[in-house]
C-alpha cells in the first residue's frame, strides 16, 4: 500500500490477446485488484491459506515491479490469519475477496467497497463463480455480474485491464461456465481496457486425495495450488508490465495488517 503519481498511457503491442493494448508507462506504482471469493480472501488460521496473492506479490517484486495491492480488505477469514513477510519486504494484504460470496453479490457492493480504495486499478485480477456453480442460469448469475464488474471498473480507471480466472475445475459445470466466460470476455474487450481470460485449471489437480493436488479440499488452493495460480497470473500480466516504467528494486516496507474485521 503506497501513494503513486498520475499514470500516464501509450499504446504498445504485446501478447495475441494484448496487442495494441494501451497500457500505462512511467508509473512510480502498478495498481493492482485482486476480486473474487475464498480463493482471493483466504485467511483461515488452522492452515497456510495464503491464496495465490501471496506467492503472486513476491513474484512481481523479484522481478522488479513496484506494485500496490488494493481493496477495502486487509484480513482473511480468521482474523489472527498471517501472511508472513519474506526476504524483509511486507506482504501487501490489501484485497477485495469476501469468502463464500457469489458472483453477483461482489457486484452489487464493488461501488461501495471501491471507496476504501486508495488508489485506481491499473490491473484487475477477478476470480468469481466458484459458489455459482450450482446456478440454473450462468448468464444472469456469473456472465453479467462479470459484465457488470467490468464496466464499473471502467469508470474509476477508463485503461485498465482485467483479466478474468476461469475455475479451478477440469470437470462438472466448470466445464459448461467456461465457454460463457470466454465469450463474454472477448465481447466486451477493447483495445484501451483489455479483458482477458486466464486459465488457471490447466495443469490443475483439485481432487485432495490425489498425489500432487493443488487444493485442501477441493476448492481452496494448498501452498502448491497458490503458487500454480501466481504463476497463470504472472504469466498473463508480464506483457501489460513492460508498459510501466523501468523496474524499480526498491524493498520499501509496507504497514502491516490491521486488524479489522471482515
């Protein structure tokens, strides 16, 4: 969590998806939103549910990058849940993750948590519709929230890119949401606010009980599955990175979380 100078934009060609992407340069920060439920929020104190900004935010800052997490949260599920620092560099905790929420629901109160923002996003990470599974209708509960999410973000910063996870599932209805968000991301993405889909359920092993998973219990990221995760996320923003100013080194410490309520 720091302060950051006004962004400015040019257009430069990056990846298939992002090319001819305008993306912001000489930014002392790079803003960036985690959204989504208990696989953004994580917290519970009885195991290492760090979720995938914890491995996702040291990775950036070993690369170079100067980022800020924002949101209105700072805590997980269990309010004693730590996030250990590394290296001597403070986890920057803040997020906009709320445990067992449904898609629709984080977006009806993202105007009103966007309040306690300190900043515009530059980039969006969402990761929604795990707790809609059981929906009979994915359009209106998972394909419009999303829609909607997006515009909203649209205006607290008009460029700003999102990118959007699909389920951590290689099967059941995963497998029929996934085409509906992939459509729908490619609709309504522009060349000055990407949208673009990231497939964090390649390579993904959910089922707990299976030598090498990725989950706890199914649905929440053990150690290995929050690595797996930074890792699809790191990959699909490196090419939106090259837009910021030159890689900055620095180590500056960030305060520690409160300990508000969620």
């Amino acid at each position: 969590m720091k302060t950051h100078h006004h962004l400015h934009i040019v257009t430069l060609l990056c990846s298939t998806f992002l090319a001819g992407a305008s993306l912001p340069v000489n930014a002392d920060t790079i803003n960036i939103l985690p959204i989504g439920d208990s696989i953004t929020q994580g917290g519970r104190a009885d195991r290492k549910e760090y979720t995938y900004r914890y491995p996702l935010f040291y990775k950036l800052k070993d690369a170079g990058h100067d980022v800020n997490f924002i949101g209105s949260l700072r805590t997980g599920l269990n309010g004693d849940a730590k996030w250990p620092d590394k290296n001597g560099v403070v986890f920057d905790p803040d997020h906009e993750g709320h445990y067992g929420w449904k898609t629709a629901a984080v977006r009806d109160k993202l105007a009103g948590w966007s309040a306690g923002w300190e900043a515009a996003p530059d980039i969006a990470l969402i990761h929604l519709g795990t707790n809609d599974q059981g929906s009979k209708d994915y359009n209106a509960d998972i394909v419009q929230p999303l829609k909607d999410m997006v515009a909203f973000l649209r205006t607290k910063n008009p460029r700003v890119a999102v990118f959007i996870g699909h389920l951590n599932f290689n099967g059941g209805n995963a497998v029929t949401i996934r085409p509906l968000v992939e459509a729908m991301a490619k609709e309504i993405s522009t060349k000055e606010s990407p949208v673009v889909t990231v497939a964090t359920y390649e390579g993904w092993v959910e089922n707990p009980d299976q030598a090498g998973s990725d989950t706890f219990d199914w649905a929440h990221p053990n150690e290995q599955g929050q690595a797996k995760m930074a890792d699809k996320w790191f990959a699909a923003i490196k090419p939106l990175l090259t837009g910021f100013a030159a890689p900055s080194k620095s180590t500056k410490r960030v305060p520690p979380p409160s300990n508000q309520n969620v």
